[in-house]
C-alpha cells in the first residue's frame, strides 16, 4: 500500500470519530477570515488526486461556507405574502459557492478543482485548489494549459462541483435536457 492510501485511511477515521486533532484544527479555522491561502494542502492525497503538483503558480486556498439558507434583506413595500420570503436554499451545492467566492479572491487565477476539509455546526470548510494564468510553470505544464485558458470555470459550472450540480455527472435517460444545459432546451 502506498503512503497516499495510509493518508487517505488516516483522514478518513479522523472524520469518523470526530478526533481531537480535526476539532482543534476547525476550531481554529472558524477564527479566521473566510477565505484564506494555505502554503500546502491539508489532505495532500486527495489534492493530489484532484491534480494538485507542488509547483509554482499552484495556489491552495481553504473556503468557509455557512450551512443553511441564504437569508435575503426584508424586502421593501407591499407584496402577497407567498413573495415575502426571507429565507431561499441554495440551488448549488456549497462546494461550488466555495470555489466562486475563492476565484473571487484570486482572481489572476482559474480554480481546478476543491475538496471537503471538514465542517461543524454552522460551517463547511473546503480547500480550493488554483492555477495562476500568468504563471511560466503552469503555462508550459501540459496538463495545465487547457485549464487556464477557460476562463471563469467556476463561474460557469465547468468544474467538478459545478458539473455535478449542473446535472452533467449522469448520462442517459432522464438526463436528456441537462444537454447542452437545463437552460438552453426551456428556451428551445
């Protein structure tokens, strides 16, 4: 077994039973900003599973997202009281809503991809994991070069999460008019 796969297995019975150390470690993030750069990854086997190098212009960055619905501002004037909601569920997955708020952030770079570091009672915790477009690394690196040259991709659902909430993960039947998007066949 390789050293990925002990790490991997480490951080999976850390989150099972709730450690010490995984409750020190959030505790500890909760009192930072909401988006903060991180010098390496936290979970290294999954970041690189998702295609993390330890290289010049790769940008680590970890993303707090709040649970539950997004509250709207009390809406002025009069309304019929099914329009006078305050509180809306995000149609995206909040894996995607931290990969936007971390391009956000950085943003002379393109996101390639984030994982699940932890969560509590009223926080997620994602690590998001950039490329820098100006960087000479990562525009000679060949892996990389067709990333950076979509702009936007977190903005635009082209990453995993964002994909997946798209509806693009299945294929078949059922999933007919999530091609080319939900959008463009209501239009059709």
């Amino acid at each position: 077994m390789g050293i990925s796969k002990y790490i991997k297995a480490t951080f999976q019975q850390e989150y099972k039973e709730r450690s010490d150390i995984l409750r020190n470690r959030i505790a500890k993030w909760r009192k930072e900003n909401s988006v903060v750069r991180v010098d390496k990854p936290t979970n290294v086997a999954r970041a690189r599973e998702l295609g993390y190098k330890d290289k010049e212009g790769v940008i680590v960055a970890r993303v707090r997202v709040r649970k539950g619905m997004r509250k709207r501002q009390k809406p002025m004037g009069g309304r019929k009281p099914s329009k006078n909601a305050r509180f809306f569920a995000y149609r995206k997955s909040y894996q995607s809503v931290a990969e936007e708020r971390a391009n956000r952030k950085f943003s002379n770079a393109e996101v390639l991809n984030s994982y699940y570091v932890g969560e509590d009672g009223n926080y997620v915790f994602y690590e998001v994991i950039l490329l820098d477009r100006s960087s000479a690394s990562i525009i000679n690196d060949k892996e990389y070069q067709k990333i950076i040259k979509q702009k936007g991709r977190a903005f635009r659902g082209l990453t995993s999460a964002g994909r997946k909430h798209r509806g693009l993960l299945h294929k078949g039947f059922g999933t007919n008019k999530n091609r080319p998007s939900v959008r463009s066949n209501l239009r059709g």
